[in-house]
C-alpha cells in the first residue's frame, strides 16, 4: 500500500523526468542555432576585414595573386578563386561534413561562399570554420542542464519530504489519538489544536462523531441489557408455572402435550433471548479481555461435553487434535464457537453418522457426514433457515460469523462427498 506523500510524488517525478528528456533536444537546437548564427556573423565579419585590408594595401596585381596563392595554400579556413567579372555570384552559407587532412578524421564544419573585389577583380572566397568546438560547447550545456535539473529535482523531492513530515504531523497526532481510542471505554476524546485549518476542522468533525458513537454505543449498550433482563424474569416465572403445571395429577394426556409444546417454545425463545443478547454484546465489542488459550486442550474438553449427545444420535467423534495450538482471544467467546461448531455438527448429521474435530496451527475444521448442503446464501444470516430438513434457530452459525469477524478470522464452507465442512482460518 502505497503512502499519500509517494502518490503525490510520483506523477511529480514523472512529470519532471519528461520535461528533461525534452529540454535536452531543445537545449541541443537552441544552441546550436545560436553558435551557428554568431559563425555565420563572423564570417562575414572575416570577409568585410579581408576585402578592406586588401584594398587598402593597394598592391599590384601580381603581387596579389602571388599574396592570394600563399594564403591559399597555408590558411585552410580560406579559398579565394577568381571568377568572372560580369558573373554575379550570391552568397551561400551552409554546413557540410568533410574528411579534414590536417585531423585525419571527418569533421563537420560551417561554410561560407560568398564574392569580393580586389583591385577591380572578383574573387570567389570560400570560409570554414570547424564546428567541432560548437558540438562539444553544446554538449557542455546539455550535461549542466541535465545536472542542474537532477540537483532541482533531488532537492525538490527532498524539500517535499521534509516540509511533508512538519504539514501532516497534526494529521498523524490524530491518527494516534483515534487508534488508541477504545469505544466501549468512558475516555473523552481530545484533539490538539493546530494552526492549519484544514486539520482543525477535520478534528472538529471528528470529536463530534466520535461524540455521536459514543453516547449511540451506551444508549444501544443500555437497552440490550435492560431489554435482556427484562426479558429473563418474566420467561423465568412462566418456565416455572409451566414445570409445576406438568406435575399436576390431574393433567390430560392431551393437556400435558399441549404443556409440553408450551415449554418446549418458551426455552427456544430463551436461548433466542440469550444468543441475541451474546449478538449485540459482540458487535459492541464489550468482550475486550484476552488471554492466551491452549486451544488444543478447549477443544478436548468441549467435545467430551457433546458425549452424551453423540450417543444419542449414535454419532462417532475422530478428534485430530495437534497439541499446544495457542491463540490469543476472550475465553468465553472461543467456548462458544465451538459449542455453535459442535451443535451445528450435530444437527446437521445422519444418525450413525460422523463427525470429525481437526485442528492444525493456522486452521480449526469441523466435518460431519450429511446428506443435503446447506444454503450457502442464507448460510451466516440471521434467522435464515438453511435447511429444510434440520431447521434451527439461525443464530448460531452467525455467532460464529461476529466472532470471526471480530479476530478477523476467514470461516469458510463446503459439501463434499457427503461431508459438511466448516473452516476456520486463523
């Protein structure tokens, strides 16, 4: 997962990386077109100085071709030919790459073709200057534009980083606060004003949230336990009549069945009551205590309770239990995931069927024989049925969903072979 500060820095580095490949071709043509202007001026500038001087020495003509001939031969940067008079020739610039005798090597240089007039006579004077030194000067600006850009660019980066852990410290002060912040406690929430608005306004929202949780939290807490209390002792009472009316003498066999279903009912709707109310004090997290299981040894002694129950339904238990698997959870909550676990296996078995406990280091499986799979759709729903041939309460298989929920545990299902399998990946 990637930080804030890189996801803004990415694009910006990108961006920046981009703008030096471009510059590096236009540094290159801008300059060259600059050094190649600056030649082309002072060529010219050579012609007019060459044209002037000449003049001025006012020498004969022999004396000139003689003086012309020696310049041609020790000045390689110069050639004056002599043209006709009535012959106008324009002046051309332009660069060629030729092989130069002097540096045995190909050089590129920038030429000048253009006409003077020496003692009433037209030369044709052809000057060229190597650009060797041009291509290197170009060079030179490219690699110290490029060093320069990678110098701005670390110091950006650097300068952004730096001023990013001064800007967002108040946001990581809140962070704090709000990962430490438990909701099932009676602490009260404070933020550290700052002076960057933005941040204040986000704790002020914040606070008042939190605010809002917390007294929704002891409202919801309250009614759920006053609700369940209240709840108990009436279906207590109505369990008693009901026991003490079934050891009335004068009781019909048709009445003492209907007494019967009564109670039958009543308990359903207590273990409703009970489960509902183990529901809610999940998901308001008020099982905070943890300690450290032998899972292993709990899950021993859980499924010796289930014996009686197993006989019943003449069920065979194959434990496959690995010693000493720890984990870190509420006691309570682990006894009653594997009770869920277990009941579930039951009811949802043949008789002379076959269940089997398995634990590993990372994973609990309870695999029981069947002959139907359930409804994977309604399978942790709430009062959801998922099979029509054993229908329970529905409530079981969804403590057991809140649980792993709440260690963020993976609980998985399948049928194969006959065989429901439920998983729990710790």
């Amino acid at each position: 997962m990637n930080r804030l500060l890189n996801k803004s820095l990415k694009p910006l580095v990108i961006y920046a990386l981009i703008v030096l490949l471009l510059s590096i071709p236009a540094y290159y043509f801008i300059v060259d077109r600059i050094w190649a202007n600056e030649l082309d001026k002072h060529q010219y500038v050579l012609r007019d100085k060459i044209e002037s001087r000449l003049a001025k020495l006012n020498l004969p003509d022999s004396t000139v071709e003689q003086t012309i001939n020696i310049w041609n031969e020790i000045e390689p940067g110069f050639v004056l030919t002599p043209h006709a008079t009535d012959s106008v020739i324009k002046d051309s610039v332009y660069s060629t790459i030729r092989f130069d005798e002097f540096l045995q090597d190909r050089e590129q240089f920038r030429s000048l073709s253009t006409s003077v007039k020496i003692n009433n006579k037209h030369y044709r004077l052809l000057i060229e200057t190597n650009m060797e030194e041009a291509d290197e000067t170009v060079m030179a600006i490219s690699l110290a534009a490029i060093f320069f850009f990678l110098l701005l660019l670390g110091g950006f980066i650097f300068l952004i980083k730096r001023l990013s852990v001064k800007i967002w410290h108040p946001f990581y002060v809140t962070l704090d606060v709000l990962k430490s912040f438990k909701l099932n406690s009676d602490q009260q929430v404070s933020f550290e004003p700052t002076a960057i608005q933005e941040f204040n306004e986000l704790n002020d929202s914040l606070s008042k949230l939190l605010k809002r949780n917390t007294d929704s939290y002891k409202q919801q807490k309250e009614f759920t336990e006053n609700v369940s209390h209240e709840l108990q002792t009436p279906l207590a009472i109505v369990q008693s009549k009901l026991d003490l009316l079934t050891q009335h003498v004068a009781l019909t066999d048709e009445q003492y069945a209907l007494v019967e279903s009564a109670n039958t009912a009543l308990t359903r709707v207590s273990r409703i009551n009970k489960n509902l109310l183990l529901l809610a004090r999940i998901e308001n997290r008020q099982f905070v205590a943890h300690e450290q299981i032998d899972l292993s040894v709990l899950l021993e002694e859980m499924t010796d309770i289930f014996a009686e129950h197993l006989e019943r339904k003449q069920l065979i238990l194959e434990k496959r239990i690995q010693p000493a698997i720890t984990i870190e959870a509420n006691e309570v909550l682990i006894e009653v995931l594997i009770n869920n676990l277990l009941i579930n296996a039951i009811r949802h078995n043949s008789m002379e069927g076959q269940i089997i406990a398995e634990l590993s280091q990372h994973e609990l499986r309870v695999i029981n024989t069947g002959s139907h799979p359930l409804e994977k759709e309604k399978l942790f729903r709430r009062f959801s049925t998922t099979s029509t041939v054993t229908p329970g309460s529905g409530l079981g298989l969804a403590i057991i969903k809140q649980i792993c929920d709440l260690y963020q545990w993976q609980v998985s299902y399948n049928f194969t072979d006959n065989q429901h399998i439920f998983i729990i990946s710790f």
